[in-house]
C-alpha cells in the first residue's frame, strides 16, 4: 500500500489528529508492555511462593501425624494389659484431643477406623460415632475413603479436598497427611488450609500496583514531552502547508461565482501549481455544462410536477389503509380485552366449587388434576392481564413481607407441583421485606414457578431459595434439567419456547424481564446438564428497611 493511498481523501487537520493519535497510542504500548512485564515477574513470584508454602505445611502436619503415631505406639506399647483395649484406646483418644492442636483450632488431630467411622473429631464432635465412609465434598472428593486408602500406604499419604474451617465456619481448600497405625486399624491424620496463602499474595499483589502505577506515571510524563515535541513540529509544518491551501482556497471561490481561471504563478508549491492547471481544465469544462443543464431543466419541472400529483394519490390512498389498519387494531385489542374478561368469572367459579367439593367430599387425585389445571389457567389469565394492562396502569409499590409472600404462592404451586410429580423444597429466611409492587412480585414468583413445574426432570424437586446477600436479596428457583437450555438469553424473548412439546405462550418469561428491566432486578441464568437456575437481584433501592446512607 502507497503513501498516496493511505492519506487518501484525507483533510490536513485530520492528519493531524492521526500523528497526534499514532503517539497515544504508542505511548499507551509502551506502558502495557512495562506492566505486562512487571505482572509476569509477580506470577512468577507468586507460583514460587505457593510451592514453598505448601511445602512447609506438607512437613509440618507430616511431623504432628507422626509425633502422634508415636505416642500411641508408645502407649499402647507401655500400658498394654494393664488396661482393656477398649478403655485403653478411649483415654488414648481424650489424650490427643487435649494434647495436640493450633490456638486457632485448625491444627488438630482426627482418626478413623478402616470402616470410615468416626473414632475422634475435636472441633465437629458431632461426627464421632458415623461413619462417613461415602462422605463427598462440594468437588465430589470422597474424603474419607480416599484418606484411608492412602493411608494404607507405604509411609502414608497426601490428600486434598474442601472442609469446614474452624475460624470461618466456611468450606476452604485443605491438604491432610494421613497413615495407618496398624495394630488397631486407625487412620491417623491432620491437615492444613491452604486459603492463608492468598492472603499474602493479595498483599503482594497491592504492592505491585502501586509499583506499576509509579512506573506508569513516569512513563505517561515522558510521553507527554515527546508527544508536545512532535505536536509543535507538526504545528510548524502544517503553517506551511495551510498558508499555500488558503491561497488555493481563496481562488476557488472567485472560481465557483464566475467564469474565472486561477492564476497559476501566484501558486507557490510546484504540486499545488500542478493541481491549479488541473481545475482550470475542469471549471472551464463545468460552465459549459452548465448551460446545458438550464436547457434540461425547464422539462424537468414539468416531470416534477406530473411525479408531485402521483405521490399526493399515493398518500391519499396509504391515508385510507391506515384508518383501516387502526380500527382493526382496535377492535382487536377490544376482543382480547373483552375476551381476558369473560375468562375470570368463569374461571373463579371452578376455583369457588373445587374448594367447596375439597370442604365437602375431601381431596381425590382426580379434583387435584382439576385444581391443578385450574391453578395453571388462573396464571395465564394473570400474565394476560398484566401484559393488556402494563401500559395503561401504574402498579403503585408497597412494603411487602417478601418471605410470607412467597410462601403464599409456592402454597398456591402446591397441588400443581404434586399433579406433575415434583416435590418444592423452599428455604426462606425470615423477616425480609421489600418495597415492590405486589402484582409485579407475583408475575416473578409465579412465571418461575410455572416454568419449573413445566420443565423440571420427573420425580425430582423444585429448589427455592429466598437470603440477604449484604445489601441485596437473592431469590433463586433451582430444578433438575431435563436438557440444558441452549440460550439463556432467548428463552426471555416474547413467543419463544425451549421445548415446543411442552404447552405455553412463551410470554411468562418476557413479562419478568420487562419487570426486572423496570424495577432494577438483575436476573441471572445457569444452566448445564444437571440442573437449570434462575437468579433474581434485589437492589438496596427495592428493599423496605434500606435506608439512604449519608
């Protein structure tokens, strides 16, 4: 690619802002380049410093195990027929717990026997006595058994997997050391936390910042010189260059108003001089077109006018369908209004005598079908509503309790749930409140749990959760998938269903985002293999207790 190609229809202060934009830029890699540089050494750093670390805790529980091993070897050795093994071994056990351990609780000493079960346990007693031989973590580490295998080992073994930490009371990344004291068929064992690593590379990781940010600055501050540098010698060529094109500039209008040629010797840049010759040629050329160009346009105008009747027709004509098109929306929109009308008195009629029947006969799987059913009806007939009424009703908010609230309605999802085989596991903290208005709490609540019932894997569960997240409220509906949805974003787009088998209008879903969008609700979705999960936000600003902070 030429020169002349890449400043191509180019104005001269657009040049100028490239030259001015090349030195940002460079600048702006220059300085990607040294934190780059700096983040490379940090990562380095950090692995080097991990590995140490684990490598000092791996000797340390190493050492504890086998102090401990030691000192029942030694015991069961001293004391052996003085007392009954049983006796024996359980003030060996109380020994332990007392003896070995951190302050923070996080150091002590568990033992197994080859069966799984539980023989001591200081920090979770109430572990002792089961047997946790198929225990699984969050990971699906089977921990136990895979403890008791290594420890059956030569020398015994290392195992990781995620336990409870005794100083958060949270699930954390833990290494255990383990061996087998084979006399009595223990599995001795301790282990550390791995999380207090990260802490140190956090504080690294700070400092590191504000080193590449002092380098960045000194960076910044060098560039800024070249770039004023540049900018003034750019400033410097460009009063040359621009003098010659107002010259230029100034015949051009002198040649536009009338038939007046350039003067080609007052021109001073051999280039320019070229380009004067160029456009005599053609302003000579656009005069004696010109007068051609008047001869046409005396038949133009009458065209015009010919063209201007036809389009007033045509305009007539779009007038008349689109007063058709109107009233036929409207009476559409009447239909449906009347039609959503007609279905309620109905509809509350069923619901009135099925719990009539249920008060008077009792409840039968054949009337839970029918409630079910009429359940179902009753929140299509509330999404339709909504979504007539939406843009001509303002649903004023209210302080609502949001936990009671939502047992109301997985009450009213109840027999519907039991109809398709499913069962609702709710957990719901107490006492949250939420400002919100409660038709449109009632689309989300419901829409999320007709789709679950709709699409959740038979004979599984419904999983519903209501908690404060700091200053949020988190509301998530969890089933088992049949299939994962393929995109998460369609399934809220209007008329979109993921299985066309299974009935619906496909609105439920965009009425909850229209919803969400409106009231600030962000809304996640997760779905794979296993299961599907909706999440629902609630911000600080739709919470009844929040209060503006100052």
């Amino acid at each position: 690619m030429g020169v002349g190609r890449i400043f191509a229809q180019r104005s001269i202060p657009s040049l100028y802002l490239w030259g001015a934009m090349g030195l940002i830029v460079l600048t702006a890699l220059i300085t990607a380049l040294a934190v780059y540089g700096e983040y490379r050494a940090f990562d380095t750093r950090s692995q080097q410093l991990r590995r140490r670390y684990l490598e000092r805790q791996k000797a340390r529980i190493v050492f504890d195990t086998e102090r401990v091993l030691r000192f029942i070897e030694s015991e069961d050795r001293r004391r052996r027929g003085e007392l009954d093994e049983r006796l024996l071994q359980a003030q060996i056990l109380s020994a332990i717990e007392e003896l070995y351990g951190r302050p923070d609780g996080t150091g002590y000493i568990f033992i197994y026997d080859r069966n799984g079960t539980c023989l001591s346990d200081p920090i979770q007693r109430q572990n002792v006595g089961k047997n946790l031989y198929d225990f699984k973590d969050p990971d699906g580490v089977q921990v136990i058994r895979e403890l008791i295998a290594t420890a059956a080992q030569p020398g015994g073994g290392f195992v990781r997997y995620r336990w409870i930490k005794p100083t958060t009371g949270t699930l954390s990344p833990k290494i255990s050391y383990a061996r087998l004291f084979e006399p009595w068929g223990w599995m001795v064992g301790t282990g550390v936390y791995l999380d207090e690593i990260d802490k140190v590379i956090a504080a690294q990781r700070a400092e590191l910042r504000e080193k590449a940010l002092h380098t960045v600055m000194t960076i910044v501050l060098l560039a800024a010189a070249l770039f004023v540098v540049g900018l003034l010698g750019v400033r410097w060529l460009n009063g040359i260059i621009h003098r010659e094109v107002e010259r230029l500039d100034r015949h051009f209008e002198r040649a536009a108003r009338s038939h007046i040629l350039i003067d080609e010797e007052s021109i001073g840049l051999q280039e320019f001089r070229r380009m004067a010759r160029t456009i005599n040629a053609m302003v000579s050329g656009i005069h004696e077109r010109k007068a051609k160009l008047r001869e046409l346009n005396a038949s133009l105008e009458e065209k015009v006018a010919e063209q201007t009747e036809d389009l007033r027709e045509r305009n007539r004509q779009l007038q008349e369908e689109k007063r058709f098109g109107e009233a036929l929306v409207q009476a559409q929109d009447s239909f449906i209004h009347q039609a959503i009308h007609e279905i309620n008195t109905p509809l509350a009629v069923i619901m009135t005598h099925i719990d009539i029947f249920k008060m008077k006969y009792g409840q039968n799987r054949y009337l839970a079908k029918i409630e079910a059913a009429s359940k179902m009806i009753a929140t299509i007939y509330d999404d339709l509503s909504y979504m007539v009424k939406k843009n001509r009703l303002d649903y004023p908010k209210g302080e609502i309790d949001f936990s009671e609230f939502l047992r109301e309605r997985i009450r009213f999802f109840h027999e519907i749930a039991q109809g398709n085989r499913l069962s609702i596991d709710a957990r719901i903290e107490e006492g949250i409140t939420l400002r919100f208005s409660d038709v449109e709490l009632q689309r989300i609540i419901d829409n999320n749990l007709s789709n679950a019932v709709k699409y959740a894997r038979a004979e599984s569960y419904i999983g519903i959760s209501l908690r404060r997240c700091g200053e949020e409220i988190v509301l998530e509906f969890m089933t088992s998938s049949r299939q994962p949805i393929a995109d998460t974003r369609k399934i809220f787009d209007a008329f979109h269903r993921e299985d066309v088998a299974v009935e619906g209008f496909g609105l439920g879903l965009q009425i909850v985002q229209s919803i969400c969008r409106k009231n600030g609700v962000e809304v996640a979705v997760e779905s794979d293999e296993t299961r599907t999960l909706f999440r629902y936000r609630f911000t600080a600003e739709e919470r009844a207790d929040a209060r503006p902070v100052a």
